[in-house]
C-alpha cells in the first residue's frame, strides 16, 4: 500500500507522538513552554508540507480521498490548531497542568479533523469523528479544579455518546438498504432503490442528521453546547468552535453530496428546518446571556444556521459559499476567542461586566473584540459582510422560496447585532472596574493582530479565498 | 473612461488611509492627532471640490469613471463615478466634515479613536456617493452606520427630561438597530434584483439594462423606498433620527444629520427609482402621503420639543420630508429641488447642530426655557443661528428658499393639495424658529449665562463657512443647478420613459 498519499497525516501522528514523548523524557519540574513552541512549529511543518504536496488519489477501497477537497482542508485546520496552540500557550501555563498530554491532544485532534474532510466511506468517517470527541471529551475537562470544566467534560461525553449512537444507527440502516458503506457506491444504490424503502431511508437520515447536528450544534441538538463552550478551557472552546465545526461541515457536505445527494428531496426540508430553527433560536437567547463565552457559544449556534441553510440546496456553488463563510467564520471567531483568552489570562474575567472598561486597560483587544464581533454580525470592512452576501446569493439562487429564507437569514443577522454591541457597550463605555494598562505579552498580541488582519484581509480582498475554495468544491463529486 | 489621475479612489482612500494612519499615532499625542485629522479634512474638501469641478455639466452622464476588478465570482467591481447628482453631494460631504473635524478639535476624551470612527463613517458617505456597483453601494452604506454606535456611546451626551433621563445609550442603540433593520429589506431586495437581471453582474449600469416585471418592481420597490427611506427620515420610522442625533457628539449630529440622512435619500434615486421606475411610479403616491407627514409632523413635533437639540432633530425629519416629497413629484422640476433640497439641508443642519454644541458645551444644558437673551453673551452665535433658521423656514436670498420652490412647483403640477400642505410644513418651521430664537437668544438675559462667551476659532471657522455656502446655494444656485439637472435629466429620462 503506498503511504505517500497520505503523508501529511502520518506527519501529524509522528509529530503526536514526539510531544508526547518530550513530555515524557522531560524531567519532573522543568518548564513544559516549550512544548507548545514544538507544537506550533511542528504544525507549520506539517501545513507547510501539505501545501506544498500534490499528491492526489484515494487509499485501496475508496476509504479516503485525496482530492483538491482535502487539500483545503488538510491547510485550513492545521492553520486553526496553530492558532489555537497560540491562544494555548500562556493560559496552559498559567492555568493547566499536564502540558505535554494537552498538545499532544490538540495535534491528534488535528489528524482526527482532516481525516473527517478526506473520508469517502461511512466506517472511515465515523472513526475519524469519534476519535476527534475522544480528544475533545479529554481537553474539555482539562482544567480539573474547576468544577464547570468538569461538568462540561461529563456533558460532553454523555450527549455526545448519544449522538454517535444515533449516528451509527443511521448508519446501519443505511447500510442495510443500499448494501454498502463507500459514498460513490451509496449514492448509486441511491438512485436505483427501491421506493418502498423510502420510510427506511428517511429513518435513516433522520438518525444521521441528528447524530451529525450534534457536532454542527444545530438546534435542536444544540443543548451540549453553551455549558461545554463555558466550561472548557477557553483555548479548547477555541478548537471547538471553530476547528471541530469546520471539520464537522466539511465531512457534512461531502457525505450528503457525494453519498446521499439522490435522497436530497428527504433530507432538505429536515436540513432547512435545522436552519432556521438555529439561527433564530441561536441569536435570540444570545441576547440574554451574560457571559462572554456563552454568548459566543449561541452565536456560534445560529451561525451554523446560516451555513446549514446553503447545506439544505446542497450544490457546487453552495458548498463553495459555505466554505467561504466558514473560513471567514474561522478567523473571526478565533480572533474573538484571541481577545477573550488574552484578557481572561490577565483578569480572570469572562462576564460582560468583567468586559466593562477593555478598551481603557487593553485597547488593541477592545479592538480585535470589535472587528471580530462586527465581522459577525456581517459588518462591512470585515469578513463576514462579503461572505454572508456570498452565501446568501447562493442560497437565493434557489427560488423564492430560498429567498424567503435568506429573508430571515437577513433580519437575524442584524439582530445579532444587538448582543455584539452589547459587549462592545461594555469594553468601550463601560468604566473599568480598576485602573491600569494591562500587559497581555508578546506572542498573544502577535497573534491578535494577525488575526484581526486575517479578518480585514477576508472582508477587503475575498478573492483568492474564493478561487482555492472554488477549485476545491470542484473536485468534489456530488451526484443528485 | 477618461485616463488620467484617479480622483475618485484618491478620495475615498484618503478617509480610510487617515484611519490606518492614526492608528499608529499614540493616544497621548493629541497635536499630532490633531493636525494629522485637521490634514486629512483638507485634503478631502479639496479634493471633493476637485470632484464637484471635475464633473462637467455639458457632458453630463457618469464621469470620472474607474473600475477595479474584485470578485468575478459575483461579477463585483469596484466601480466608481460620479453624476450630477453624486457630485454636489460629495462637495457638501467635504465642507461637512472639513467643518464637522474643526468643530471636533475640541474633543478630549480619547480623541484617537473618535477620529478614526469619523474618518471611517466618511469613507463610507464618500463611498456611497461615488459606487456605481450595487454590491459597494450597499458595502460603504454599511459602513457609514457601523461607527455610530460608539461614536454616539462614547462621546455623546445624555438628555435629562426631568422625569426621565434619555441617555446616549439608549440614543445609540436605537439609531443603530432602527438603521440596521432598514438594511435587511435592501439587503433582501439587492439579492433578488441581482438573481433577477440574470446578467451576472453588480454593476448599476448593468443593472439598469435588465427588465424586471412589473410585478417584480411592484414588490421589490418598497423595499428599496422604505430601507433607505429609513435613513432618510421616513416617516413612520424617523423616531431614531431626533434620539440618535440628540444624543450624538456635535460633529457626529452635523455629519450624520447633514451628510448620511442623504445617503438614504440618494439610495431611493440611485438604486430603487434607477432600476426600478414602474415601482416607483406605482409607489409614488405612498411616499408622498409619507413624506407631507414628515413635513407636517416633524415641524409640528419641533414646535412642541423643550430642548434645543431636539427641536433641529426634529427639523431635520420635516425637512427631509421636503426630500423626499420631491422624489415623490416624479416630475424633473421636484427630483431637481429634492437633490438641491439634500444640499441646503445639508448645510444648514451642520451650521445648527455646530451652534447648539457651542452653546452645550459651556451651559451643560438644553433646555430652551432655561435661555434667554444668549445674543447679549454671543452676537456671533445669534446671528448665524438666525441665518440657519431663515435658511430653515425658506427665505429668499438663501439656499432653501430654491429648493423648496422647485420642490412646490414640482408638487403643484400634479399634487396642489400636497404642495400647499408643505407650504403649511414651512410656516410651521417659521413658527418654531422664530420663538425658539425669540426665547433663547433675544428676550430677557438670564444673568445664570452670563459668563458664556462665544465660538472659539476653530467653531467660528467652520460656522463662517457654513454660513457662506448657504448664502452661495441661495444666491448663486447656477453654481450647482447645472450639474444637477443634468445628473436629473438623465435619471428621469429613463424614470419617465419607463412610466
């Protein structure tokens, strides 16, 4: 079996594994910092090397596909666990114990979420995804003094547990009507079976949607969600938010196009319902929350409602609008993430009122606080504008129906507006509760300002992030 | 496509550019701050007067035209040029923010990031003003409410009624999300009109060549009329404009009432009644019965207001109603008073809120009952408040005596009733600038104000200024008419011809 295809994967189960092992050879008090620089680096190696790898194929039996799909995906999540390793350093050191176990996690989460985008078989894809959770249920309850992070380990586990059931219930029905696990070969099966299994098959995707939209935080399979984002170390929500979620519509998006496209006319009023429900439920209890993370945590919830909604008239030109969104989603949410580590670091604060006075005490995150949040909010200048236009013009594409829904799309994305300016009202007019610049440290602020230029960069020049994702939802292969 | 220097992306790149600049300047640097924003403004009024003269009447059509490839994927560029109609409007927009950042140089509290918010809601105005491509029309639209928030949250003020307190927050909420929610009928209509032309492109002139079924303007029209109308003021959505802009820091209230409440208006003509003129021919009639309640309600609500500030907020709504019942003539005499009705409004209103924040930053009150006699402190101020008032109630001699006659004759052809109805709305204006001068500034001094002293330089500058371009529109209207009516014509040529 020739290996070389998937190179960049071995290169992160080696680079697992050398964390680990340091960890290991270092001595019982010496200072573990420098673990996350191995990380990181280790990281830019195996971004670095996947660029510039144009190996393209499919392992024996179809399993796993390299396709230029992949390859988007095998640069974009690599680029987030950098910044999430980033984010990590300073609170790692601060606040957890067990350095070496916790990156090594984050690169084996890495491997997990690539493998989730190159999956083309039922078996393959679920694997990958369940070995992503592993990692996951671990680092959310990473900080183990904190009780929150504790509760959020345990709800994570549990409800995720639930949903790999369903998942893999789903999957056997499906198994059991079309006679096979490969995407090409289900959806061929598809599109010559049998009517009368139409009631089977709807089971089926109900079960997968529901196991699936777990991992998106779609509503109504959104309830993990605001107490994991919570409890977790801030960094880990990071990873969560955007890593997991990224690979988790990447996987999405390839199965229902290339696997069960010919079943679309079953799914999609179920996928639009999910829409529409978590945009709408996402951004109103938003509004009520007090806590910065929570508050990230549902407008998180109902931005996956936006991209569920291009999922729902799955085509090229959606897929390729989601991902857009999705990458423009990835930057401004981590750069949020950013500002609200680099301030807890320093406070310990991560309630609105604790938020009171940013801008007085640390401007540049006040600053990269408000280009985030007005990038999700779909504000001009930044990312989110020209993404959401995008996505919405190719959702409307679809008839008036979908135009309708774009509608609604629309007036909740300025709602959203109303909760983000509530934290701004906070870092900007709010009076700081005591006085002082603080000093968030030199790798953070790096990290924030390349952030928050990536965000401008999307918003101002969308272009060549429009042609790569474009070339890599050519490749795929949706039938319907 | 004449070549040559690219004035219009000079101009819209001199806002943003000052921003990013003072970014980099620190915080505690307030002369380099200043003189660094006091730079900027120059070179973007010569620069808008560059504009204004670089347009050429005779040739008329869409001038000074550059194009910038951005997303061909959405078939998006960025397109600029500028008409008769957009070129006034960004000459007003430099002498508004050349005097709005005067007035501002006596801003203390973190005066960085206000100018870099006031720059970046100019680079917006300028924007709107010169895209001919949907997609950046709608994109700089955005970007001119995006500031307002903090710029009103930060540095404004709040009004005590007495029994309640109003406050900047609740002023800046308001604003934004009452502006905000006028976006997502735009936003809705500007994806249906793209899908619908079929032509795979944002560009307007593109746009315009498609047709749209009567059915389809008959639904998509309102949208465009009511979403931009709410930045203009519309009536029944204007209750932002009087909190929003009470609330708002001075240069924030002269800018935002003089300059971006024209940005909506210029969205109705620009982008609703150029694609869509059966809409807006079959709406007309709504929007006039709308905009006679602007006038009429938003001069009979000044009349009734106790506080200074909000007796020019309320101004402003009755005489945007003159806007756009202008619109609403559909008749090329009225869209002509309408536009130059923007411009006088304009400048008037700037010169208002500039005198009121002369007066609030020294009494730290409002209250029009608690002034009398301030003409003994300041004959300055009395006078040109004066002047900005009789420019308000329409007399001769001044820019808004031209621009409501266009607007009433347009009116009279078609609407007599109308057109006296906005004839009452000006004698109403009469009655409440003539007492609101009456009281607080003639009448008995109140000795509690005697210490109060005029403008300083930099506000006498700007208010001096203001005063001349109102004296210029309203004896020299030939200085902007012929651009106007040519940028006029060739809007209702394609107006009329549809209807």
């Amino acid at each position: 079996m020739d290996l070389s295809l998937v190179q960049p994967e071995l290169l992160l189960v080696v680079l697992a594994f050398v964390v680990l092992g340091l960890d290991l050879l270092m001595g019982r008090g010496s200072d573990r910092a420098v673990l996350g620089w191995v990380t990181a680096f280790g990281l830019v190696w195996v971004l670095w090397f996947s660029v510039e790898q144009t190996l393209l194929g499919a392992l024996p039996g179809g399993v796993y596909r390299v396709d230029l799909y992949t390859h988007l995906f095998r640069a974009l999540i690599p680029l987030t666990s950098i910044f999430v390793v980033l984010l990590s350093m300073q609170y790692v050191t601060k606040r957890l114990k067990h350095a070496g176990e916790y990156y090594g996690l984050i690169v084996l989460a890495t491997l997990a979420m690539v493998l989730m985008a190159g999956s083309s078989e039922l078996i393959t894809a679920y694997i990958a995804l369940e070995t992503l959770n592993f990692c996951l249920y671990v680092l959310a309850s990473y900080d183990k003094p904190d009780l929150r992070s504790n509760e959020a380990g345990v709800k994570y586990i549990v409800l995720s547990a639930l949903a790999s059931a369903l998942l893999l219930y789903g999957i056997s029905f499906l198994y059991g009507i079309t006679g096979t696990t490969s995407y090409a070969a289900i959806s061929s099966a598809l599109t010559a079976a049998d009517p009368a299994l139409a009631g089977g098959l709807t089971a089926a995707l109900l079960l997968i949607l529901a196991g699936l939209g777990f991992k998106l935080a779609a509503v109504p399979f959104h309830a993990w969600t605001p107490d994991v984002y919570e409890g977790a170390p801030t960094p880990v929500t990071a990873l969560i938010a955007v890593g997991s979620k990224t690979a988790a519509f990447a996987l999405v998006i390839r199965l229902f196009g290339e696997a069960l496209g010919p079943a679309a006319y079953l799914w999609q009023p179920a996928m639009a319902l999910l829409a529409v429900a978590s945009m709408t439920y996402g951004n109103l209890v938003a509004m009520q929350q007090t806590n910065v993370k929570r508050l990230l945590a549902y407008s998180s919830i109902s931005q996956a409602g936006y991209l569920l909604l291009a999922l729902a008239v799955l085509s090229e030109s959606t897929a390729t609008a989601a991902l857009i969104h999705l990458a423009g989603y990835a930057v401004t949410n981590l750069a949020a993430f950013a500002c609200v580590i680099a301030y807890q670091n320093q406070t310990g604060k991560e309630d609105l009122e604790g938020f009171a006075g940013m801008a007085e005490r640390a401007p540049l995150l006040a600053f990269g606080m408000a280009v985030a949040l007005f990038s999700l909010a779909g504000m001009p200048l930044f990312a989110g504008f020209v993404t959401k236009f995008y996505l919405f013009i190719a959702v409307a594409q679809n008839g008036a129906l979908w135009l309708g829904l774009v509608g609604i799309a629309v007036v909740n994305s300025m709602i959203s507006l109303y909760y983000y300016l509530k934290v701004l009202k906070a870092a900007y007019i709010g009076t700081p509760a005591e006085a002082g610049r603080l000093s968030i440290g030199p790798v953070l602020s790096v990290t924030v300002v390349a952030l928050v230029l990536l965000v401008f960069a999307v918003g101002l020049y969308p272009y060549p992030l429009a042609t790569i994702i474009g070339a890599a939802t050519d490749a795929l292969r949706f039938r319907f | 496509m004449t070549p040559g220097f690219p004035l219009l992306s000079t101009l819209l790149a001199t806002p943003f550019l000052i921003a990013v600049a003072l970014f980099f300047v620190p915080g505690r640097a307030r002369t380099a701050i200043h003189w660094l924003s006091m730079a900027g403004a120059t070179v973007m009024l010569l620069l808008s007067i560059a504009v204004f003269l670089a347009f050429a009447p005779a040739t008329g059509g869409f001038q000074l035209d550059e194009q910038y490839a951005w997303l061909p994927q959405l078939g998006i560029t960025l397109h600029l040029a500028t008409d008769g109609i957009a070129a006034p409007l960004v000459l007003l927009t430099g002498v508004v923010i050349f005097c709005g950042t005067l007035v501002s140089l006596k801003v203390t509290h973190r005066p960085k990031d206000y100018f870099i918010l006031l720059f970046t809601l100019v680079g917006g105005v300028y924007g709107t003003f010169l895209s001919l491509d949907l997609f950046f029309l709608f994109f700089f639209y955005e970007i001119a409410v995006l500031p307002m928030y903090l710029l009103i949250g930060v540095w404004g003020s709040s009004t005590d009624f007495g029994t309640f307190l109003r406050t900047k927050e609740y002023g800046a909420m308001k604003l934004t999300l009452v502006l905000v929610a006028g976006s997502i009928p735009v936003w809705v209509a500007i994806i249906a009109t793209f899908l619908q032309a079929g032509a795979g492109s944002m560009d307007l002139p593109v746009l315009a060549q498609a047709t749209y079924s009567r059915e389809f303007q008959l639904v998509f029209y309102p949208m465009f009329m009511i979403g931009f109308g709410i930045l203009a003021g519309l009536f029944p959505f204007h209750t932002w404009s009087p909190d929003g802009h009470v609330a708002a820091p001075t240069a924030v209230s002269m800018l935002h009432a003089g300059v971006l409440m024209k940005l909506g208006a210029f969205g109705i003509i620009r982008v609703g009644m150029l694609l869509m003129p059966e809409g807006a021919a079959a709406w007309a009639p709504v929007l006039l019965v709308l905009a006679t309640v602007n006038v009429v309600y938003g001069a009979l609500s000044a009349l009734g207001q106790t506080d200074l500030k909000y007796v020019i907020g309320y101004s402003s709504v009755s005489h945007m109603g003159y806007v756009l019942m202008g619109f609403a003539s559909m008749s090329i005499v009225g869209v002509n008073g309408a536009v130059l009705q923007m411009v006088s409004h304009g400048i008037m209103t700037a010169l208002f809120f500039t005198l009121v924040g002369v007066v609030y930053d020294q009494a730290h009150t409002r209250l029009i009952a608690s002034f009398g006699g301030l003409a003994q402190q300041s004959k300055l101020v009395a006078v040109m408040f004066a002047i900005a008032g009789f420019a308000s109630l329409g007399l001769p001699g001044l820019s808004g005596f031209v621009a409501e006659f266009l607007i009433f004759v347009g009116l009279f052809e078609r609407y007599p009733l109308f057109g006296a109805l906005g004839i009452a709305g000006a004698a109403i204006t009469a009655v409440y600038i003539l007492r609101l001068m009456a009281t607080a500034f003639f009448g008995p001094a109140n000795p509690k104000w005697a210490t109060l002293h005029g403008p300083n330089r930099s506000e006498t500058l700007a208010a001096v200024i203001l005063c001349a371009s109102i004296f210029a529109v309203g004896l020299f209207p030939s200085l902007l008419m012929p651009a106007i009516s040519v940028g006029v014509a060739s809007l209702m040529s394609t107006v009329l011809g549809a209807g």
